[in-house]
C-alpha cells in the first residue's frame, strides 16, 4: 500500500472539504425575519436552511473523520478492517480515505 498516496488525497480532500465547509455555514446562517420576502420564499428558503444545516454536519463529520485517517496512516492497522481484521482494499481506501471497514462489513 503506498501510504504517500494516500496522505496526499487525504491532504486534498482535506482542504476542499474545508473551504465547502466556510460556503455551507454561509448559507446555513439563520434567516433574518425583518426580511421583506413573501411566505411562499420564507419557507423556501427555510426549507433551503435546514438543507444546508444537514450537509453542512456531514461535512463536518467526514472532516473529522479524514483529520482521523491521516493522523493514523502510519499505524500498523491503518487499511485493516475494524470489524473483521482483513485487510480493506487498496482502492476502497483511495476512494473513500476515511473508510474503516471493507466491503464486506461496511
């Protein structure tokens, strides 16, 4: 497994989910009521709000999650399945570097 690789996806994925994560809490600000804007719009963009809110802990989570992964990489589990100790694929982890379980499991 070459560990280079994949602390450098981690490091990329890193930093976009961060700057996604600066836009989402832009747009996940509360709605002013003093607002001049019709109901139909409020509760669009109310609806809109609670959206955002969502995506926005998601990204959070699989933020912390990555922060998780690269601190790991260098531990002798790191790629191994927590669940049933097989080792996870090589391009599970490229694609998905936060993952901690294989396929199997998953």
């Amino acid at each position: 497994m070459d560990k280079s690789q994949i602390q450098n996806i981690i490091s990329k994925k890193i930093k976009s989910l961060t700057i996604e994560i600066d836009e989402l809490r832009q747009l996940a600000k509360p709605i002013e009521p003093e607002n001049s804007i019709g109901r139909i719009s409020r509760m669009d963009a109310i609806n809109n709000k609670s959206i955002n809110d969502r995506m926005l802990r998601n990204s959070e989570e699989k933020l912390q999650n990555l922060k998780i992964s690269i601190s790991r990489i260098n531990s002798s589990d790191f790629g191994i399945c927590i669940k049933c100790k097989n080792p996870i694929n090589f391009k599970r982890i490229l694609l998905i570097p936060e993952v901690l379980k294989c396929v199997n499991c998953g």
